[in-house]
C-alpha cells in the first residue's frame, strides 16, 4: 500500500478507506481546494500496484511504481 500513500501525498490527497481485501484496497481519494472538498473513487491493487480512478463514469488505469510515481 506504500505506492497508493506516496501517490497521495504527491497529489495533495487525503485516503479514505471503504474496504481491504487480501489483493486489493479501494475507497475515494479526497482533494481539498479553497475549502471544497471533492472526492475519486479509487480501487488499488496491492499486488501490481495499479491504481484504477473513476473519472466521470470511466476509469483511468495508472501503474504506480514502488514510490508512488506513474509508470
């Protein structure tokens, strides 16, 4: 899960965890901008590292190297 942390705190974004399984973690990723706080779902698999973002109603793959940087 390091990955997923690092790639928050390069974006500014705060986790918030909706569930844990074995392989995987998903929740929202929560931005903070001029005291608006706007929301991503996310899906993070701890396996690959592959974080899945939903945009608009599509997803958005990124891979995540072990510093949390896209690949």
């Amino acid at each position: 899960m390091k990955p997923l942390v690092y790639y928050c705190r390069w974006r500014g974004a705060t986790l918030r965890l909706q569930g844990r399984g074995e392989t995987a973690v998903w929740g929202q990723l929560v931005f903070i901008n001029d005291k608006q706080e706007s929301t991503q779902n996310f899906h993070f698999d701890l396996n690959t590292w592959q974080l899945t973002l939903e945009e608009g109603g599509e997803t958005k793959q990124i891979q995540l190297d072990e510093m949390g940087i896209a690949v």
